[in-house]
C-alpha cells in the first residue's frame, strides 16, 4: 500500500467548490482546506505509486481551478 499527500493550490475563492470532488476521488482517503501556501491537503492511499501518480496529475490537476499540485509520498508505514 502506498500512503501519500498530494498539495492542492487552487484559483482565489475555489476551494470550498472543489473540495467535494477531491474527496469523491477514489483514492483519497481524507481531503481538507488548510492554510498556508497550499489550499487542500488530500491524504491518498493506492496499492501503486503509479496510482498516486495517476490520481495527482490526471484526476486532481485535471478539476477546475485547480492552479498546482505537489505530491509526497510517505516513507514508513
């Protein structure tokens, strides 16, 4: 199992709208509004890196207002 976080910068006032929809992805296991240079923290758990990949550049970047993503993969368990 792969554990990781993707970073979620979105277009001023957008975060409320896509907050749902990041929740909805398969998955994300927890999405929330945070403060600071990113605007949503999603928590993300897949059997493959790939599938984290996948879920950051195609399925995240891919809404609406969203402006930039960064993703970290966890280390432990």
């Amino acid at each position: 199992m792969v554990h990781a976080f993707i970073m979620v910068k979105t277009g001023a006032g957008e975060s409320e709208q896509l907050l749902a929809p990041i929740r909805e992805l398969e998955t994300v296991s927890e999405a929330h509004i945070v403060a600071g240079a990113y605007d949503i923290i999603a928590e993300v758990k897949a059997d493959a890196v790939y599938e984290v990949l996948k879920t950051a550049s195609s399925r995240v970047q891919g809404l609406q207002g969203v402006t930039d993503t960064k993703t970290y993969i966890s280390l432990d368990e």
